[in-house]
C-alpha cells in the first residue's frame, strides 16, 4: 500500500513537469528574438510559420497568395506603440522547380525564388524592419515586439477589376472575405527585449 | 524589361517560326560559343563557371543545359535564366543564356509560374453552358506566358456568363518541362441558394430617399451566412416608410445539400407619410398603425433539385401600436412557398433566364395572431439576352384576405414597379388585391419600358394604370425617368439608385 502511495506520490511530482513541458514547447517553438543591422531593427520568430496548411495547399495550386505582416514595437506589453512597419509580400510555388517564390510589394521591389518554405517565410521577416533611430530610446530601455500576418484569400488589389476596386459591391466582397481572412491571421507577441 | 521579354520570346520561339539562322541547334551538334546576357558570368560560383565555360567544344545536350540555367538560378535567386541552342550556319552550335531579375516583371511577381509556357486551358464544369466567343478566348492562353491579368478576366466572364456559380483557377504542370496547364474549376449551382442582399441606395424624385445596406458574412463557397443590415431608411418598398435593423443566418446545407434554413430577427421603426394618415382615418376597418414592427421569422428550404424549391415556416411578428403605446398586436403566420427559375444557356451568346414563384402567408389565431389573414403572392419573370440587347417581362400578382397588417398590403408606384407613378397618390394604404406587369427593353444599358398595374381593396373597383419612361440600366443600378401615362397631372418622376 505504501509503496503504491510513493508510486501515486511519484506520478503527481511529474505532472507539474509535464504540464509545463506541454504548454513551454510550443512557446520555444515561436520563440522570438531581435537583432539589429546597422540602423534597423530585425525580427526572427522561429516557429512562425505561415506557408502551411491552406496557405500550402493554395500554393501548390499553382495560385498566388498575399500576406501583409505587421511589426509594432511596444513599450510595455499590450501598451502603446512606439513604432509600426507594414510590409506586404506574394508568395507562389514554382511548380517545376519545386520551390517558393516571394516578391515583397511596393518599392524598391525585391523577389526571390528557389527557396524551401522556412527559408520564404525568414525572408519575409528579413525584409520587414523597423529603423532603430525612430525607436526614440536607448540600449538599456526595455522593449516588446508584437508580430501579426494575415493572410488575403485573393490575389492583389492591383489585379481587381478597375471598375469593381472602389464600388459598393467591392466592399461587400471585402467584408464578407472578413471571417475567412480572421481565419488566416495569427499574431505573436514577446519580450522585453533590449537593443543589441 | 526588354532583356526579360526578349528571354520569354527565346523561351517560346519553339511555338513560333523562327528564321533558318536562329533554328535551334540539333541535340549533339558541337558548341562553338557560350553567352550570357544580362547578367555577369563571374557572379557566379567558379564551380558554375568552369562547367559553363566547359560546354564550348562538347556536344549540344538540351537536359544538361538546363539544369546549368537552373544551377544559376539556384545560385542567384533573384534571376530567372533560359537557355538556349542556336544553330550556326556551319553547323555547330552557339548556347545562349539569357538572366533577368523577377522583379523588373509584374506577372512574375505576381506568380513565379508567369515564366511557363501555357500547354492547355481545361475547363471543369458545364463547358456547354459557355460561349463559343470565351471557349476561344479561353483558348487563346495556350502557346503563350501566362498572363496572370488576362487569366483574371476570363475568371470574371466565367463568372459572369455562369451567375450563382463559384469559379476557381489553378495551375498545374503540363506534360513537358516549362508548360503549365490552366484550370478554370465552376462549382456547381448550389440547390439551396443564400436570399439575395436588400442593400440599395435609391432616389425616388417624389418619394426620397431609401438606404439600406446588407453586410453577409461568409466566404464564397461557404454552406453557412450571417447578414447584419441596416435600414438607414426604407420608403421604396413598401407602404411604411421604415428604418432599424436585422440580423439574418441561413445555412444552406443541413446534413444534404437538399435541405437549408435561416433565421430572421428584425426591428424596424415605422414613419407613416401623411398621405396614409390621412387615408387610414377614412378607412376604419384596416389594422392601426404601429410605431414599431419586431420579426422573427424561422424557415426552412427544400430543394427538388438546383432549380425547383419549396419553403415553409413561421413569421411572428409583434407591432407596438402608434396610438396605444405598449400596446401591440401580434400578426403571426405560416409561411409556405414554392420557388423554381431555369437558365438556358443557347449558341450565338442568346441567354434566357426564367423565374417563377408563389407565396402564401397565413396568421391564424392558432399562433396567438391578433390579425388573421392569408396573403398571396405569385411572381415570374423572364429574361432574354443576345450580345447588347436585353428584353425583360415580369408579371405579379396579389390577394389578400382578412385584415392584414400595412406591412402585407401590396403597393405599386415606387422604383420598381409602375415607375412613374407615386404609391401614395395610387394607394396611399396599399390595396388588398394587386397585378402588376412590365416589359423593358436594353441595348447597351439604354432602357425603354413599359408598366402596367393596379392596386385596389376587395369593395373597391380596380383601375389600371400606365407608365412608361427610359433610362439607363443595368444589373445593379438604373438611373430612370419615367411618366405616368393614364394621370390627371403630367409629373414626371426621376429616380435612380444601385443594388448591391
């Protein structure tokens, strides 16, 4: 009897254990960090991953699939912004190659391909940064990042109908694309960080 | 941009002529020269230099030189590269490879597959149902690049010839390297459809505005939807003029694509013009005014097949009276309906289109109805459409026994019907009994019509009127001038608006 309530007493010591091992794993998974080169701040979310699942599938389907990523550097967790960096990118599949194409949008343009999913997804984070001197503070101030993506289901706005960009009708297809989009969208937040 | 065009144009020359000095070089022949055009052979690796330099002197091998033109676009993912063999005219060969940046391309941006040669357009779906005139259009991706921006139109005639249809596009390897296949997908026509939106925005030059915006919410292909809407003001439907809210859930799928349902919520406040005030005070024996009218009304849809449906369900709703305030009265009734429309799609782009339904509502005091009554609707329409013209007829008719409630009665003389006409010099209570036809004629949106109908109560004699305008209309907007034809008075009535 005794030795079953060590045994008993021995399992319930684990649980913490594994209740912590359950719920630290997927946060090491997205563990975040930032670094700077030269005047900007960079993100690296490893673990954030978007070329998966629908995204994949779309890809694969031959189609284009756009995704806008925020950065928002914060003060204080959920506190004010200080500074925000939108960027949007195209992703699609090479389908002879085999191998992820991304073109971030805007100017200058800049497009890659030849490239496996992780190393599309770490492009796009290479390219969306935040200039270190708007920051308006110094090394030793404590900062968080919080980094969102959502993911449009169309292609981009620039291939709409001219006539149908700016009508009524267009702004019902937004809205109702609204909970489909919600669906594609994931957003992570993290810190402090202090400048490197 | 030109160096790129001129490597897309080297890439597809196979699928032009080509004069005899820029033949493709024969499999085996002897390479003499090795070119590269746009971008400098000593960016890359000495490992892809030496093996470029290499070719000259060996035999021509179209696989090997394109895995080399791949190895630099490994090495240098900002490019795309092609390759080629040219013959010279002493029969040994000159390897040419051409290097751009993808981003100095819109559609390679856009979608990396833009570099491949289109091998075949296939369409899955009703193929038959399309025009002969976008079956060749469709043809026309084949041979080329892909053209993202033409591939995004034809989606939208597709769409547009096939209505009620969802279309998808995808693109999968064709059977040589470098083709790619197009597919246009047309969903089937869902046998249960979601009610069609009520957003507008409309100007009646006698009777005003009317605001109304619909906000559905779902994804296109999606079996369930959520409407919240809005009625900034409402004086073109019906008798009241009517402003508030609803919010609405249909699913269209329940457990078969067959069987569909939705739920309605609504509460809308009532303005009366004083026309009808005036009219009511005359005709004691229909139902009083309400200041408020809160719905719920639950139905279910069958569906025999894609085009023949039936419906039933409960609409309860409670009036709050204007003049007895909290006082109300229930009009509750069972609904049933019976719906069907049929699409013939001909040769020569002739489309006719025919819809047809019938409606019944019946408050009986088993549902704790204050007002009893049985409302009858039948409704068709037929429409014809050959390149620019378009002809319409329509044909409605009304009964109504018992002592229906003014949001039941039928009115004629707004944007829709008897245009030309005002409902409030017509009916200013609405009428128990009503027909109503109209013939419109398009060419290029212009419009001409022709209305006909009356509106009358069960003792009361029916005089028919007409009217007849022009205009400029199409699907979701009409801008419209009309006249009365029958009238003591010449007003002429202008109306316009967008339904969305």
């Amino acid at each position: 009897m005794s030795a079953a309530i060590s045994r008993s007493a021995g399992w319930q010591s684990l649980l913490p254990l594994v209740v912590i091992a359950v719920v630290a794993v997927p946060l090491a998974a997205q563990s975040v960090t930032v670094r700077t080169v030269a005047n900007a701040l960079h993100v690296q979310a490893r673990g954030f991953s978007f070329i998966e699942g629908p995204v994949l599938t779309r890809l694969k389907e031959g189609r284009s699939v756009r995704i806008d990523f925020e950065l928002t550097v914060l003060t204080k967790p959920d506190g004010p912004s200080t500074k925000q960096a939108a960027q949007g990118f195209t992703l699609s599949f090479d389908l002879w190659e085999e191998r992820f194409a991304v073109s971030r949008i805007g100017s200058p343009p800049r497009s890659i391909s030849h490239l496996r999913p992780r190393d599309a997804e770490n492009w796009c984070l290479e390219n969306l940064t935040v200039p270190v001197s708007s920051l308006g503070f110094g090394r030793d101030t404590p900062f968080w990042i919080r980094l969102a993506y959502r993911v449009h289901d169309v292609a981009p706005e620039v291939n709409q109908a001219p006539d149908e960009r700016y009508t009524l009708r267009g702004l019902i297809d937004r809205l109702s694309r609204r909970r489909e989009e919600a669906d594609l969208a994931k957003s992570v937040d993290a810190g402090p960080f202090r400048l490197p | 941009m030109r160096t790129l065009a001129l490597l897309f144009v080297l890439l597809g020359l196979p699928l032009v002529a080509a004069n005899a000095q820029e033949a493709d070089a024969p499999e085996g022949a002897v390479i003499d020269a090795v070119e590269i055009s746009g971008f400098s052979l000593y960016s890359l690796s000495p490992g892809l230099q030496k093996d470029i330099n290499s070719l000259v002197g060996s035999p021509l091998n179209r696989e090997g030189l394109n895995q080399l033109a791949s190895r630099i676009e490994q090495e240098q993912p900002e490019v795309v590269a092609a390759v080629r063999g040219v013959s010279r005219p002493d029969g040994k060969a000159r390897v040419i490879f051409l290097v751009a940046r993808i981003s100095d391309d819109t559609d390679l941006t856009e979608n990396i597959n833009a570099r491949y040669i289109v091998e075949t357009v296939d369409v899955e779906g009703p193929y038959n149902e399309i025009s002969q005139q976008l079956r060749d259009d469709l043809q026309k991706l084949v041979g080329r690049r892909l053209d993202t921006d033409e591939a995004e139109r034809l989606q939208e005639r597709l769409e547009k010839e096939l209505p009620g249809r969802d279309v998808a596009r995808r693109i999968s390897k064709g059977s040589q390297t470098g083709r790619i296949r197009v597919v246009f997908e047309i969903f089937e026509e869902p046998w249960i459809r979601f009610a069609p939106t009520r957003s507008k925005l409309v100007y009646h030059s006698q009777q005003g505005w009317s605001g109304v915006l619909d906000i559905p919410m779902s994804s296109s292909r999606s079996r369930h939807r959520f409407t919240a809407g809005v009625a900034f003001n409402d004086i073109d439907e019906l008798i009241e003029e009517y402003s508030g809210f609803r919010l609405a859930f249909e699913s269209r799928v329940i457990g078969t694509e067959k069987l569909g349902a939705r739920l309605e919520f609504s509460r809308y406040n009532q303005t009366w013009e004083d026309a009808t005030l005036t009219a009511l005070a005359s005709n004691p024996g229909i139902p009083e005014l309400y200041r408020n009218r809160l719905t719920f009304e639950p139905t279910a849809t069958f569906a025999f097949n894609p085009r023949v449906r039936i419906n039933g369900g409960i609409s309860i709703s409670e009036l709050e009276s204007l003049s007895n305030s909290p006082n109300s009265q229930m009009a509750n009734a069972w609904l049933f309906g019976i719906s069907g429309d049929h699409l013939w799609q001909g040769s020569n782009d002739v489309r006719q289109r025919a819809e047809a339904s019938y409606q019944i509502r019946a408050a009986v005091k088993g549902l704790d109805s204050d007002l009893v009554y049985k409302r009858h609707l039948g409704q068709a329409r037929y429409q014809f459409e050959q390149g620019r013209s378009e002809a319409i007829a329509s044909l409605s008719l009304g009964y109504i026994t018992g002592d229906a409630p003014l949001f039941e009665r039928f009115s004629l003389g707004n944007s829709t019907t008897l245009r030309g006409w005002d409902k409030y010099d017509i009916s200013p209570l609405g009428g128990e009994r009503m027909f109503h036809s109209s013939v419109e004629y398009r060419y290029s949106h212009v419009a001409v019509f022709f209305d006909t109908g009356s509106v009358w109560d069960r003792n009361t004699e029916s005089k028919i009127r007409y009217s007849t305008g022009f205009g400029i209309h199409s699907d979701n907007s009409f801008l419209t001038v009309g006249f009365p034809l029958n009238s003591d008075g010449a007003d002429v009535t202008f109306m316009a608006g967008v339904r969305f």
